[in-house]
C-alpha cells in the first residue's frame, strides 16, 4: 500500500527559498560588502561609512537578485530521498523533485535498455514499490509527456493553489517597483548620517532604516504580511547557511564560472600588494600617511575584537537578505478571512455615541484655541506644563485609540446594502474629522507650551508625531470614503519615513536652536546648558548670539566636537568647525555668569 505524502507545510509553500547553491559571484560580492562595512562603519558617532556601508549592501544584494541560483544536483531539504532503483532512458531525463514538490528535470543519468526497478519517488513521501509486472509495461517508463504534467507525478495532498504556490523570483512588477521603493528609502535614511550631526536623529533613522530594509527583501504588502516579514531575516540567515555551504563547495567545470578559490586568489594577492606598496608611500609622505590611517581600520586588539564582530553581523544579515531576495516568500495574499458583519445596532449606537463624545470635546477645544493662552492662566491651579505637556500625552493616546476603532469598525461593519454603506462613511467620517480637530489640539498645547518654556528636542519630535497622525486620519478619510483600505499600510509606513526624513531636511537641531535665540532675542531667556549640548548642527544658529552668550554656548561643542577621519565625514561637523576653531575654551558653559530661562 503506498505511504500517504506529507502535506507542504506553511513555510514549504511561501518560502521554499532557492532550490540550488549560491553562485560564487553573489558569495565573492557579499564577502566583499561585508567586509567594507566592517572597515568604514563608525560606532560612535554618524558619518560617511555608513553611506558607503549600506550602498555597498545595496550593490551586493541587487547581485544576488539579478544572479539566481543555479540548480541543485541534489536534492532540497524539503524532499524525503529514496534510494533510486529506476533507469531511465537515454532520450527521457529524470526527475527528482523541486524545492515546492513539483517534479523538475534534472541531469540525465547513464542510458539503460529497459527499467529494471521502481520509479523513483517524485513526491514529498516514498513511493510504493512496482510489480514486476509494472516494470515491463511501458507505462512504468517516464515520459516527457508525464513529466510535464505534474497531476501525474503529484498527489491532490500535493497540490496547493495558484495563490499559495511561491513565485520563483520576485512578487511581480509592481512588487519589484515596491521592493526597489523601500530600499531607496534605506539607503535615504542611512545617508542622513552623512549631512546631520545629531546623533539621536540619526539613531532613529537607522531603526527606520531596519524597517524598510526588510520590506525591500521580504517584499511584505498586506498587514499580515509585513507582520511576517519581520520574523524572516533572522530565520534567513541560519537557513541560508546550507545554501552558502553548497556555493562554496561547487566545483565548475573550468570556462563556465569563477571559483571561490580563484576569487580569494585574487583578493588575497590584491590586498598583499596594496598592503606592500601603501607601507612604502605612508612612509614616505606624511600627508598621505593621514589619508591612509582614515582609510584603514583600527589595528589594536580592541579594533580587531569590533571589526570581527561587525564582520560577523554584517555578514550574517547580507547572507540571509541575499537568500530572501533569491527567492522571496509569497506574502501578498496574507489577509484575514472575511469577518462575521455585525449587526447593524450593534456597532451604529456605540459609534453615534463615540461621534457625540467627540463633539462635546471638540467644542470645549474650539474654545479654547480661540480663547488663548489667556484661558490657560485663568484657569485654577493649571500652568502651561500641566495643560500642554499632560495634555499632549492623553491626547495622543485618544488619536491611537481612535484609529483602532475606525479599523475595527471598518471591518465590521456591513456593507451589503446602500444604507449600510451611508451609515459607515456617515459615521466613521465624523469621527475622523473630530480627531482631526483633536490633533489640532494637541498640536496647539505643544506650541503655547514651546512658546513658554523654549523649544526642546522632545517638544520638536512629539509634534512631529502628532503631525504625522493628522495625516494618517486624512488617509483614513479617504478610505472611509472610498470603503477600501488594502493600499492603507504601506502608506503608513510610508509617510512615517518621510515623515522622519523631512525631520532630517529641516535640520532639527538648528531649529530648535534658531526658536532659542530669537526667544532670547525678545525676551532675554536662554537656557544655556540644554543649547549648548545640542550637536554641531546647531553652531550656525548658537553663533547669532550676543557676546558674552555666543562663546558660552559654544564652548562646550568646540571641546567636545572630535576629529573625523575619512569614513567620519559629516557635512554637518564640517560646517561647524570654522565657526568652532576661532571659540576659546573657557570650561563648561555652566560656569558662564549668564541669566538662564527656563
């Protein structure tokens, strides 16, 4: 009786990954980014060897894309080998199974006269074994015929649709033009350590930077999809391992590739000569001595112990990208079953009720944007921190809040009839322009309170959010109006990105040095220590300031700003060390005998 075949899993049908081994010009250009990142990347502060890291990842991964794997001459882990008992024909090749369980040509084997055994197994599980009255039918005989149809060959426990089945490449046109999109955000975001000096904004790019970066070699576009799309890449590189291993033990016939070992050849033999001739013109000019110790890598035991790991974990998360973009998983039909529609009282009364909250806020918000920071001082026992800075937080609260229960909603809901449909964008609408109110609000609670106190980082970045969040409920708008939302998520993420890199483009650190001065200007209130510890970004705006205000704010970042070496570069330092060079170094600025604002 012939065993059951074992059902494709989950991850046998989304993500087979490659079915061969990886080509040696996908493993040399890995090799090869990963070990410039390791060498130009700064740990301690931004600077341009993160833009040549990332761009050299980009490179090495757009190889692998565009380089497939060649076909295995083994079979995939995914199929369960049995030992081959069948000759096949010298016209007719064999077939072993493929990564997804279709069957597959492979090399033909040695001509044989006749079949002398079993055929052998072409499915997920072991076949059972012919009569010899089966072995002298022709019938037993492969076919090209039956190979090309794999209903022959596949059992129905086998088979699984067209929208499960992997695609052997990418996830179709507009996929690809997704997946390049996501990158090109990447490599933006990292390039903002290139022309910004503040750390902090650069840190939040890079976490930024890690989102992106997995949408562009994932290729996630529904929600469910983007959810799974981040548990891939490390799963990616412990998978990827067999795949390299593979790559490196291909031995090709000389004229039809490059060998690994004919590269390391090659690259070993290029270092040793620069190594060679770099000692002997380091030694013999010292300028170019100093070019040569920025190129190079920190030597010391310390530095080889960080190289090391960089190397490692870049190369760790270039090898399982490259395995994700050589084949990508199907994750664009991830999306939950249709929803049980709710009855229609159940979802209008709790909504009209919401709608009617809102209004009464709303109400009490116009008055108070109309009525000033005046109201604010004449209400009992309320300072501008507590109304803005409190306020702010359990507003932002209300606006996540809400936009839950739009989507739970929006599911929900029936839309089968015209009324049905009415009601939604009737309701779901007027919520959604009354949290556009709302966020007005907030934001107005974070300008009387900048206004106040003076202009902060965290007051910068919490308006940004808010801002960020109006946006997302016109979006919201629109797909209430429109009654579909699947191009919903990647906007979100989408404007998120840039919403942080025109955070970037405006140079927060200056404007909140600018906001600074001109308040000192008018009032004559500085808070010189929170100033002073802003990054070199701010110097242009600091050096506006009076004397002896200006050599006191600027004191501490002439002390502070460190000497970049060439992966260092940032436009950001070097604009500000001119205006640095000339402030003499009196101490900390807490030691100035300045008036300071709070």
């Amino acid at each position: 009786m012939a065993a059951v075949p074992r059902p494709p899993s989950l991850i046998e049908r989304r993500w087979p990954g490659p079915s061969g081994a990886a080509r040696p010009l996908v493993l040399a250009a890995l090799t090869a980014a990963a070990v410039l990142g390791a060498s130009t990347i700064t740990m301690v502060r931004p600077g341009l060897g993160w833009l040549v890291a990332v761009l050299a990842g980009t490179a090495a991964l757009a190889v692998a894309a565009v380089v497939r794997g060649k076909p295995s001459t083994t079979p995939p882990a995914s199929a369960t080998p049995t030992p081959p008992t069948t000759s096949p024909s010298p016209t007719t090749p064999a077939t072993q199974p493929s990564a997804t369980g279709q069957p597959s040509p492979a090399t033909p084997a040695a001509p044989t006269a006749q079949v002398t055994s079993t055929t052998p197994a072409t499915t997920a599980g072991p076949a059972a074994p012919t009569t010899p009255a089966a072995q002298a039918t022709p019938a037993a005989q492969v076919t090209p015929a039956a190979q090309a149809t794999p209903a022959a060959r596949v059992t129905p426990a086998d088979r699984v649709t067209p929208a499960a089945t992997a695609r052997p490449d990418a996830t179709g046109a507009s996929g690809r033009a997704a997946q390049v999109v996501w990158a090109a955000a990447t490599v933006a975001l990292v390039a903002v350590g290139t022309v910004r000096a503040a750390g902090w904004l650069f840190a939040l790019c890079l976490l930024a930077a890690v989102v992106t970066g997995t949408l562009a070699v994932t290729g996630g576009r529904s929600p469910f999809g983007m959810l799974l799309a981040a548990t891939l890449p490390p799963a990616a590189t412990v998978r990827a391992l067999p795949w390299a291993v593979r790559g490196l033990r291909d031995t090709r016939p000389a004229g039809s590739g490059i060998a690994v070992g004919r590269v390391l050849t090659s690259v070993a033999l290029s270092a040793g000569l620069l190594m060679l001739f770099g000692l002997l013109f380091s030694s013999a000019d010292a300028v170019f001595a100093d070019l040569v110790s920025g190129l190079l890598p920190d030597i010391s035991v310390p530095g080889t112990i960080g190289w090391t790991f960089r190397l490692l974990l870049i190369g760790g998360g270039l090898l399982g990208a490259a395995y994700l973009v050589s084949r990508p998983p199907n994750l664009d039909d991830l999306r939950p079953g249709p929803a049980r529609p709710a009855h229609r009282l159940e979802w209008t009364l709790p909504l009209v009720l919401l709608d009617a909250l809102f209004a009464a806020f709303v109400l009490v918000q116009l008055t108070v944007l109309f009525g000033g920071s005046g109201h604010v001082l004449r209400t009992a026992g309320l300072t501008y921190a507590q109304y803005a800075r409190g306020g702010f937080w359990q507003l932002l609260a209300v606006t996540g809040l809400t936009l839950l229960v739009i989507a739970v909603a929006a599911r929900r809901a029936p839309k089968a009839t015209r009324t049905d449909r009415l009601l939604v964008r009737a309701l779901l609408g007027a919520l959604t322009a009354l949290s556009l109110v709302i966020v007005a609000s907030a934001l107005y609670r974070m300008q009387v309170y900048a206004d106040a106190y003076g202009a902060t980082r965290l007051r910068l970045v919490v308006a940004t959010v808010e801002l960020w969040l109006g946006l997302l409920f016109v979006l919201v708008g629109v797909a209430v109006v429109r009654l579909r939302a699947t191009w919903l998520p990647r906007l979100v993420i989408g404007t998120a990105v840039l919403a942080l890199l025109g955070l970037a483009l405006v140079n927060p650190d200056r404007l909140i040095a600018d906001r600074n001065v001109d308040r000192y200007l008018q009032t004559g209130r500085l808070d010189v220590d929170y100033v002073s510890g802003l990054s070199a970004d701010a110097v242009p705006a600091l050096a506006r300031l009076p004397e002896p205000m200006r050599i006191c704010a600027l004191s501490r970042l002439a002390v502070e700003l460190p000497r970049d070496g060439v992966w260092a570069t940032n436009l950001g330092r070097e604009r500000a060390r001119p205006e640095l060079d000339r402030i003499p170094v009196i101490g900390p600025a807490s030691h100035c005998l300045v008036p300071r604002g709070w």
